[in-house]
C-alpha cells in the first residue's frame, strides 16, 4: 500500500485508541480483474471498479474490516486527508 495511506491509517488509529483490519489493500490488475470476473454483471462498475481503474490496483484505497472505522464519517476522515467516496462502501477509505 501507498506509504501516505498507511501513515494517514494509522494516525486515525492512533488517535482513536483503535487497531485496523485492512482485509485489502493494493492489488493487481490480475486480482482486480477476477474480483471483476467474479461479480455480478449488475454489480460490475458498483462494487468493484474495472480493473486498470480501481485505486486499489495503485495502492492509494483500502477495504477496512473494523466495526468504529466503518461508522466515520467523511467529515472526520478529511482531517487526515482520507476519505469514503461511496456511501454504500462503508469499509472503502482513499486518499482524499
């Protein structure tokens, strides 16, 4: 993952007293593509993003699996120049 998003993570973390579970982080275009394979066609371009696309595959988005994290929202998240572009995403947290 990229070292900003780490750091940027991590701090959040730090100052909330919490641990993250990152069950993603960078991928490759391999990956991507058979997450996209795998998907639904309805779904395709909604969960997952066509792979050369997703900010995963660049290491600047990861998928948090920690219940406090899901629950912040973009107004906090701003603070340490991260953010939660789609509402229905919970867990997906970029670089802003």
């Amino acid at each position: 993952m990229d070292q900003t998003l780490t750091q940027r993570l991590a701090a959040l973390a730090a100052d909330y007293g919490q641990g993250l579970n990152i069950n993603s982080g960078r991928r490759s275009y391999g990956e991507q593509l058979a997450l996209w394979n795998a998907e639904t066609p309805e779904n395709r371009g909604r969960t997952v993003a066509a792979p050369g696309t997703s900010r995963h595959e660049s290491g600047i988005a990861a998928d948090v699996n920690s219940d406090w994290f899901q629950g912040l929202a973009n107004d906090v998240l701003s603070r340490y120049g991260l953010e939660k572009p789609m509402d229905y995403e919970p867990w997906h947290v970029q670089l802003a």
